[in-house]
C-alpha cells in the first residue's frame, strides 16, 4: 500500500508528556506552549486533563489552562476524561474532543483499576453519550497494544476487541497505543493490518513511545498500512513509568523530520516545532531529546554566529 500523501499529527505533549514532571510546571507555560503550538500549525492539541489532583496533581488546573488559551480556528483541543465529572469539567471548559482509554492487555487492566478490559471500557458508556448528546468528538485510546509490562505480549485479537468496543461507544477516532514502547515495525504491521478490518483506517491513529528506539521505525510502518494519524510530543516530553529512566513519547520534531524527508503534507512548521521544543524544555529545567531538534537547533545557532 502507497503511504498517506498528508497525515495529522496530534501534539499529547502538554497532557501526555507534562503530566510525568514532577515540579508543577506553572499555568502560563502551559498556555503559552499550547498557543505556540497551535500557531505552528497543528491541528489537534492534546491540551489538558480531567482527572482527580490527588492522582495527577499536574492536570489540576486543567479549567485554568483551557480558559486561557488562544483557540485557533480549525483547531482541536482535547481534554481527557475519565468519568462523568472528568466530562462535566470538559465541558465547562469548551473541549472540542474527549479521549477515553482502556487496556487491551487484561493483565494490565485488573492490576490498575482492578477490573477486566470489559468492565472498564462499558465505565465509559455513560460519557460516551454524554459527550454525543453535546456534539463533542470522542477519541478512544487503546494502550499496551502492543506489549504489557505484566503479561508481556498481547495477543492481536485482543487489540481488535478493544478497538471494536470503543467503536460500539461511538468514537470518531481509535488510538494504537504502544504505551511501552516495545513494539517493533512487524508487530505494528500486524496489529494495524487487524484493526483496519473493523474501524475505518482513515480514523485510526499510533501512538509511539520510543523506549527501545523503535518509534520512528513503527511509524514508518503504520504508514505503509495507510495510517494518517500520529500522535507525538514536542522535545519528547514525557517518560515510561513502566520502565524506569526510559524515555517516553516520540519526539514531534524527529516525527515532522521523517514526514518532510518522506514528502508527506502535515501543515506543520518544523522550525517553530524546533523553538518551542527549546522553549519548553528551557522552562521545565529538562534534557530535550528529539534529536533533530537538537540537530535543528544546533546548526540555526551555528548558522547565526557565523553571520555575526
């Protein structure tokens, strides 16, 4: 299959990357990396979270951050949701989607919230409508797709059966996690290969982490299944709390590298991706580790002092 002339890249840095940082990161970096981003050019902003501050004390002012964004016409800014108040905030504060999650490894399911896969998603019934019934999109987020830490491998008819659930729930859009980062490109073949088979191909999306350094690998071959969309994280922000010292989600900047050298069309501007990798990772006290930001960056401070 010929890869996807265009793909849309969803930035999860701010949710999916920030979340992991210990020190709080101040509300008006968040609106200002959010803000930068969406100048840049992207089309989904993965921008906040709805969740208990006693679990993830750095989403708590999710309300906060929403209210102070510049929204960018044409923009989606997704919150996630993990139960009807977690939808009640979404709502109040204007999310344009909500993201649901659930495992499809049953190893993982029973030892977090100590429930089957089953169990779990259908929690997720009443805010599925909830959210159709006030026209909000609904993303659904299918982690351990390809690996558990607690059962290791994950059988593909598993994934399938995932995907299949959340698609009964009404989701516009069904996310291919690898949330370890263990997959590898043939194991991402295979699953995609599956799961195309019951959800629309051009609304399905992967989400990398780079643990093991397969990342970029992976969704190369995810885009030889003719997948569209991809999830990623400016400066890499984010770690693998299932593996200590790993790093976490694929680097924005490596993804736009990949799909400029490759010809594909995401309507996002790599050089501003690059500053506010700079910025964010300056701000936090953080190692950016996307190596062409790095790159980037560093041959635009060479370029400068030679012209000085």
């Amino acid at each position: 299959m010929a890869v996807p002339k265009q793909v849309k890249i969803v930035e999860v840095g701010l949710r999916d990357g920030l979340q992991n940082e210990k020190e709080f990161v101040p509300t008006a970096t968040k609106i200002e990396l959010i803000n930068r981003l969406s100048a840049a050019g992207f089309r989904n902003v993965e921008a906040a979270s709805f969740v208990s501050p006693k679990w993830v004390p750095q989403m708590a002012d999710g309300a906060e951050v929403m209210a102070g964004i510049e929204r960018r016409p044409g923009t989606i800014y997704s919150v996630l949701t993990p139960n009807l108040r977690g939808f009640e905030g979404a709502l109040a504060a204007r999310a344009d989607e909500i993201v649901i999650f659930g495992a499809a490894s049953e190893a993982f399911s029973q030892k977090n919230i100590n429930c089957s896969i089953a169990e779990s998603i259908e929690r997720f019934a009443p805010v599925a409508q909830a959210a159709k019934e006030h026209g909000l999109r609904i993303r659904g987020s299918v982690s351990c797709a390809l690996g558990c830490p607690y059962q290791g491998e994950v059988p593909v008819a598993s994934v399938v059966d995932v995907v299949q659930r959340f698609a009964a729930l009404g989701c516009d859009e069904i996310d291919i996690a690898d949330t370890i980062g263990v997959g590898t490109p043939k194991r991402t073949r295979e699953v995609f290969e599956a799961v195309t088979q019951v959800f629309p191909r051009e609304r399905l999306s992967g989400h990398f982490h780079d643990t093991y350094g397969q990342a970029l690998a992976n969704i190369y071959a995810a885009l030889q299944e003719g997948i569209e969309i991809y999830h990623a994280s400016v400066a890499g922000l984010g770690g693998c709390p299932y593996a200590k010292g790993a790093t976490g989600n694929v680097a924005t900047e490596d993804v736009l590298y990949l799909m400029n050298g490759l010809g594909i069309v995401t309507g996002i501007d790599l050089a501003q991706v690059v500053a506010i990798g700079d910025f964010i990772s300056t701000s936090i006290g953080r190692p950016n580790v996307s190596r062409a930001g790095k790159a980037l960056l560093a041959k635009a401070r060479s370029e400068a002092a030679n012209c000085v």
